[in-house]
C-alpha cells in the first residue's frame, strides 16, 4: 500500500509449466556472476504491485537479477488449468527454481511468503535456494481467515479490496470448467473462509477450508527449514499475526525480526515527502550479508 509505482528496464518471459499451464515472469536482467533474487507477490498481487517493484529497483542498483514470478491468473491472462495459485502451492517455485544457474535467493510477501516457507520446509528443490526472506508470512492461516471475516475497519476494507477480484477470476474460471465450480454458491459468499472452502480447497484437493489452513499454514513447517531465511514481521499485523511456533528458535537457520509497528507489507518510515521503504531495504541489506558468509 502506498508504494511507488517505478519504470524499470523489465522484460517479460512466458514458462509453460509441467502440468500443462503457463506462468508469466517479469525480469530485470543483472550482471554475470551475480546473484538471481526470485520474487513471489501477495494475494491478489502482481509484479506490478510496489512491494515487488521496490524490490525490483534494488536489486537493479546492485546489478543483481530480479525475477517476478507472476502467479496463475496474476499476470493480466487468465490461467489454462481450473486451479491459480494458494498460500501453500509451491510447483511452479519448485520447477522454476531447478532451470536457474548461479546463485539463487527468493522473497516472498504475504501470501507469497507462505507460499516460499512450505516450499522452503517441504521441497527437495529448496536446496538450489541460498537464502530467503519472508515478509509479512501468515503463520496460521485460519487466523488470518478470522480475522479478515471480522467486522472490523481494516479488515473490511482488506476484504473489499481482494474478494471481488478473486470471485470475479472464480466465475469467469466456471465459464470454461463448470463442473469445478458452485456457481451460486460463489457469487453469494461474502466471506475468504467460504470461498477458501468454495474454490480454494476444492481445487487444491483439501477436504475443507479447515483442512487446507491446517496443511498449509508456514508456521508449523519452519521446524523444518534448511535454508537460512528472515522472517520478517510486525507485531500489530493483524491480517497475518506473527503467531511464531515456541521452538522456532531452535531451528538456527532462522532470522527473525519482528517489529512492534509495521502492519502488513507496510514498514514505511520517513515522511510523506521523503518516505523510507524498511522492509525492503532490510531484506535486500539482510541479502547482501547472508549469501556472503
């Protein structure tokens, strides 16, 4: 939110996928030699969305390689398969990643960064990462779900912004797959818990909304991470609360750091005249000092 929307030398490459669709990356080419950052967007994003067009920007000025791994159906096109993306779907991370050469890192934001923690803790193809950041990672997605199907300001305002988008991309979807999809059901549902259960659970093969936020929230995964990662989060997130499992410190290749302000994917310091973006520039400063030691 809030952040600038920037022109940058970006090139756009389509990759067919294995099991028959296409993913669209947004590319912002670096110097031989040095690192390849892999971006990951949040619900409903995009690369064109600021968060990802800052970091894009910063990895320019370190002539470093940025790619924007657009999610199905986030790229302007509708996607070829029934199902897009959700917050525990990491094929197109895990292949994609085994095609890069170098050294290779990944961010992820929000859902993006849940999306990198399951594949961090879960994938064999992890290995080919050296380093990771998770910004603004809902650890426990049914809470997360709660929440945004509160009555609360914020929470309304976070549900008027992505629903319409996601039931709009879900019915067009039911053109073309009717049999995928509970029309009237999803036209009529006001609330993410119901249209995880609708759509997203469906799709991705989980027997309810309660079961696919069970298997895919990051939070009881990160036991299990191999890669050194930062795990970046505030403490008055309240669409995705930095509910940390109590043991996450024994796992020594965690970072984490988490701020009392910050909000989700906000961080913005400075002034209005001169605002300073904080989460980036940490993952990127964080970045430079992990794949050097």
């Amino acid at each position: 939110m809030g952040r600038p929307k920037l022109s940058l030398p970006l090139r756009r490459e389509r990759r067919d996928t294995p099991d028959g669709d296409f993913v669209d990356l947004d590319i912002v080419d670096g110097d031989k030699g040095k690192p390849t950052v892999v971006l990951l967007h949040g619900l409903e994003g995009s690369s064109a969305s600021g968060y990802m067009q800052l970091m894009l920007r910063g990895l320019h000025a370190r002539g470093w390689t940025g790619i924007a791994l657009n999610a199905r159906a986030c790229s302007g096109e509708p996607n070829r398969q029934p199902a897009s993306y959700s917050s525990g779907d990491y094929r197109d991370l895990s292949w994609f990643t085994r095609t890069l050469e170098g050294t290779v890192c990944a961010v992820g934001f929000s859902l993006g960064a849940s999306v990198l923690l399951n594949f961090l803790a879960k994938e064999e193809a992890a290995s080919r990462v050296s380093a990771a950041v998770a910004v603004s990672a809902p650890y426990d997605l049914a809470l997360g779900a709660k929440y945004l199907d509160s009555n609360s300001f914020i929470a309304r305002r976070y549900l008027a912004h992505f629903l319409p988008t996601m039931k709009a991309k879900a019915l067009t979807k039911a053109q073309q797959f009717p049999d995928a999809f509970d029309v009237p059901a999803i036209t009529a549902t006001t609330r993410i818990r119901d249209f995880d259960h609708l759509v997203t659970a469906r799709l991705f093969g989980f027997a309810s909304a309660e079961d696919y936020y069970a298997k895919c929230s990051a939070g009881p995964q990160l036991a299990n991470v191999k890669t050194r990662t930062l795990l970046l989060s505030a403490a008055d997130d309240v669409i995705a609360p930095p509910r940390l499992p109590g043991d996450v410190g024994s796992n020594s290749m965690l970072d984490v750091l988490l701020t009392k302000k910050g909000g989700h994917v906000g961080f913005v310091g400075g002034h209005a005249w001169n605002p300073k973006f904080w989460a980036e520039e940490t993952a990127l400063a964080w970045l430079d000092k992990a794949i050097q030691t």
